[in-house]
C-alpha cells in the first residue's frame, strides 16, 4: 500500500468518524437506529406508533415523505426511553 493510498484510507475513516460525531437538527430513521442500536423498521414503527416525537418531511427522493425526528427527540429518547404507547384513534 502506497502513502498516498494509506492517506486516502486515514481520510475517509476522519470523515466517517466526523459524520457520525456531527450534531444535526434533525435525523433520519436510519441514522437514529444507527445511533441507538436499532433497525431502521423498529424506528420507523416508533415515530408511526407515536412512541418518539417524528415529522414526516418531504424528503426529495419521491412521492412519499420519510420520518425525521428532532435532536432534542433523540437526547429525550436516550434519557427517557419511549413515549408510553397509546392508542391513536385517528390512525
């Protein structure tokens, strides 16, 4: 392995590891089950039940919009856990 491909291979690591280190306004399902060790399905299934407070947002990538959830939402649910689940009658 060349220097030049060792650095390439050091600078992608720095970047994913920046990424996943950045603060954002808002998440999307994956990058919250990435965070908290979860599917993506178990996440999306929270924000429909309402167990996590989500949006749904228009996202640019087709018809139907995707879950986002807030970063306030992500920290309450690392502190707290779920919302209680109810049932939601206009669901």
């Amino acid at each position: 392995m060349t220097i030049d491909e060792r650095l390439e291979r050091i600078e992608s690591m720095l970047l994913t590891l920046v990424e996943q280190q950045t603060i954002r306004e808002w998440y999307s399902t994956d990058q919250v089950a990435q965070i908290v060790g979860k599917s993506e399905f178990t996440v999306r299934e929270w924000a429909r039940l309402g167990r996590i407070r989500a949006e749904k947002r228009r996202s640019g990538r087709g018809a139907h919009a995707s879950w986002a959830i807030s970063h306030a939402e992500l920290l309450r649910l690392q502190r707290e856990g779920l919302l209680p689940f109810q049932l939601n009658e206009g669901r």
